[in-house]
C-alpha cells in the first residue's frame, strides 16, 4: 500500500557506521522510503544495521547494493565519498539522486559536477550532528531532529532534485540551510574542524601522568577528540585553505594570551578572555529559541 509520506522507493545508503544507521532508522522511522538497503564493507556492521532494523538489507557489493535506489546516500569519510563519486560516474544510474553527508563541501561537488552523467542529479549534504562514538550499535533514530543540515546546491544542479532532497531533510527533522560549496567549507573549517583540532592539540600537549587528575571540565573540553582520526585526517586534508586560515587566527590568540602573560599584562589577558566570553554567552541565546 503506497504510504502519502514516502518521498523514495529504495534508499540505499553506503555505509552504515553510527550516522548512516541513524540515518535508515530515522527514514523508516518517518515512513520516507518503502525500502533500506545499506551497503558496506564489513559484514558485522551490515548485520548489526540490520537487526536494529536500520536497513531492510545489508550487502558489501556496491554495484547490486544500488540497483533500483532513487536515492543514494554516501554515508562514508570524505576521501571514500571521492572514490564512491567516481564508482558512480561509469554506473549511469538515470535519474537517480544522489546526496551525501560529507563534512566539506567543496571537493565532493566538484567532483560530482565533473565525473558524474547528466542523468544522475548531486545534491551536496552535510547535516551537522556526529560523535565520537562510532558504529551502528551508536545509532540513533533521533539523532538528525533539530539538526542543521547544510545543503550545498550550485547553478549546476537540478531544482527538482535540490526540492526533493531539502523536503528529505525537513521530514527528517532538520533546520535546512543553504550555501554554496565554499562558503560552507570556510565556516565549517572555524566551527567544526578547528575545534576537533584544538581538541587533538590539548591532549597531545597535556602529560599523561597529569590526566588521572583531569576534573570533568577537561573531559567536556576534549570529548570529541576521541573521534575517529582517519575520518579527521580526511576533513583536515581535504579542507586544509579554510582550515589554516582558522588555525593561524588561532594561533595568533594563544601568542597573543601568552604576551599578555609573559608581560603581567592583566588589562590585556582580561580582554581576551571578555571578548571570547561575550562571544560564548552569544552562542548559547542563538539556541534558546
């Protein structure tokens, strides 16, 4: 029986780690597709999917996994996105749309725009949820409701397509925002790269006999530094412009801090910290609404 609130057929969602199952718990959750499939290389992961009923199916054969999908998601790091993008320019799945849920932008556009046929409709994703924690058995039907979700359209794509994926998103709970390819990596690269990095940097700098005396306020500083590093290294490389930029802004407070307290300088060092303050209270009224 057709169900009114289906926006999809078959959604086949390539990897099915923490988001990717969230993801195909959420759609059959919010009753947007007849059918699941989940498409990855590791048969344990692929099982697990499927007994928490993330995925109606599981296979690790990529070309059988998107047959008959109207929707593909790529659930996968950056740089297996990029290889996916290029598996797929010589499939020609006509009229299929294709989105993903890359932490930059800028490259997987382009290379979508470039190798993919004209039948094939991109629509550049990135939903801004994640943890640290990894796997299917993380996942969480929840987890995109209330969300941002950064689409990143350009002049190239296809209207009816953008539509359908930006009214995916809303059914999934998410607050849609548009932005082209590189004005999403260059805020993303302060907001979200640069403070997994800050993380990674603190607990490198800190002595490992210190951490048994860590209070709770290291804990919450650092929390996503026990992300996954492969996945980071990717976000890193492939957005490293936006992201030295925003690491050298950062260097230059932390030099800036230090002046101020080589010197004593106490006006200096409470000016920095009344900015940055002031900034923080600012970000917590921006989410009370």
């Amino acid at each position: 029986m057709f169900n009114r609130k289906e926006l999809f057929r078959r959604v086949a969602i390539v990897g099915v780690g923490f988001m990717g199952a969230s993801l195909g718990l959420a759609i059959k959750k919010k009753g947007l597709a007849r059918e699941v499939v989940g498409i990855g290389r590791q048969e344990t992961s692929l099982r697990e999917a499927t007994d928490l009923g993330a995925i109606d199916e599981g296979t690790m054969d990529f070309a059988k996994g998107i047959v008959g999908a109207d929707l593909i998601v790529l659930a996968t790091p950056v740089n297996t996105i990029l290889e996916l993008i290029e598996l797929l320019g010589k499939e020609h799945k006509r009229g299929c749309i294709i989105t993903d849920l890359g932490s930059t932008k800028a490259l997987i556009v382009e290379r979508a725009e470039k190798v993919l046929h004209h039948s094939v409709l991109f629509v550049g994703s990135h939903p801004l949820v994640g943890s640290e924690k990894r796997g299917p058995a993380n996942a969480n039907a929840a987890l995109y409701e209330g969300a941002s979700c950064v689409m990143t359209p350009t002049d190239k794509t296809n209207r009816l397509a953008r539509e359908k994926i930006k009214q995916f998103w809303t059914q999934l709970g998410c607050n849609v925002k548009l932005m082209n390819p590189t004005e999403h990596d260059q805020v993303l690269a302060y907001i979200s790269h640069l403070p997994h990095l800050t993380a990674y940097a603190m607990m490198k700098a800190i002595p490992e006999n210190f951490l048994e005396h860590a209070p709770q306020g290291l804990k919450d500083t650092t929390r996503i530094a026990a992300s996954d590093p492969q996945v980071w290294k990717d976000i890193a490389l492939s957005n490293h412009k936006p992201l030295l930029k925003a690491l050298d802004e950062t260097v230059k407070v932390l030099a800036a801090m230090r002046k101020a307290i080589v010197a004593r300088d106490q006006e200096a060092l409470v000016d920095i910290f009344k900015q940055s303050k002031e900034k923080r209270e600012k970000l917590d009224r921006s989410h009370v609404k």
